[in-house]
C-alpha cells in the first residue's frame, strides 16, 4: 500500500468493516498493512485504534531516502520527508513488523534494523532495541501469532531464539555472526564450541 490515496483506500475500507461488523472485531481480526509508506499522524492513529499492523521496509528509506533519493526525485523533498514515518507510527501505537520485500531489497535483518535507527529522516528514526522489537515480536503479530509470548524470550515461552557474537549492527562494524539458532527448541544451527552446554 504506497501512496497517500492508498491509505484513503485502506481507512475507508476498515472503517467500513468496522460499521458492518465492530471496531472490536477489526481490531480481533489484526489486518496488517504491506508497505505503509505515506501516512498522515491522523491515519496512522486510526490504524492505530483499529489494530492494524504496518509490515514496513527501513531499506526502502536507506536505499531512496534522503534530500537526493529517488522519493525526493519523484515526490518533492517535502513529501519525501514524509515518507516511510516509523517513528510517527510507533508513537501513534501502530505495532511495526520490519520486512525486506526480497527481491526489491535483499533479506538482510541487521541491515534493516540499522536502516531504521539510521532513517534518513531523523525524525522518523526508532531506536535500535524499538527495531530489533518489530523484527521480533512485530513479525509474529504480523505473521498472525497473537499470543502474547510470541516472539520473546521469556518463561513459558517457546523456546525459538539466536545468538549473535558482536555488539549488533549499530558499532560500525559487519554484521554480527550468528552462533546458534534454535527453533521451538530444536537446534538448527550452531557453531561447533562457540557455546559451552552443561
């Protein structure tokens, strides 16, 4: 959905729903949202009152953000500053799922967490522990997952989680190097004597 008539569209739309059925039951259903890029602070709260996940793409912004990128080329440097507002949407209330839109950009978590602390907008930019948290947690909502331990690492939790060595992708260096991969409590990946186990 890219586009300021397309957020029209999709609030017209959910409203709709939201006469024929109920504000509650739009928000049970968790709609999610592809490629929420242009949206105004009142849309963005409507989204929010309505439940709505944004699965957005920071490298959209890194790769064509920016005064010289092409949405400035396209749209105008005062649109284009607009675009991709993930700190507008996070502070509406709108839950963010981080994405790549593979093959537009490549699948690239790190890179998509630093495209989002680093926005070419600084005003839109979210916090890294905020982007790690819509890579996690957001994409199992966004995924269709409500329970409310998925994607964390907490007791009673299923147990699905990385380790990674390094600081993460905001200290200037590579990305970090995964050392072990667990999916539901099987080990799908692991570097042979990075981990000790009892």
């Amino acid at each position: 959905m890219i586009g300021d008539a397309a957020a029209d569209a999709l609030l017209a739309g959910l409203d709709a729903a939201a006469t024929a059925t109920s504000p509650a039951a739009v928000r049970a259903a968790v709609h999610r949202v592809e490629h929420l890029e242009m949206v105004e602070p009142a849309q963005a709260a409507r989204l929010a009152e309505l439940g709505v996940v944004a699965s957005v793409q920071p490298l959209f912004d890194a790769y064509w953000g920016g005064p010289d990128g092409m949405y400035a080329t396209r749209l105008g440097a005062s649109r284009a500053r607009g675009m991709n507002p993930f700190a507008g949407l996070r502070d509406a209330g709108v839950a963010l799922a981080l994405g790549s839109d593979a093959p537009v950009t490549p699948v690239d978590p790190w890179a998509a967490v630093r495209a989002a602390v680093e926005h070419r907008t600084p005003a839109s930019a979210i916090s890294a522990a905020q982007a790690l948290a819509a890579h996690t947690v957001g994409g199992h909502r966004a995924a269709g997952d409500r329970s409310p331990l998925a994607g964390r690492l907490l007791p009673g939790a299923v147990a699905s989680y990385a380790i990674w060595d390094g600081a993460g992708p905001l200290d200037g260096t590579a990305n970090p190097r995964c050392l072990r991969l667990v999916h539901r409590g099987e080990v799908l990946h692991d570097v042979l004597g990075a981990i000790e186990t009892a």
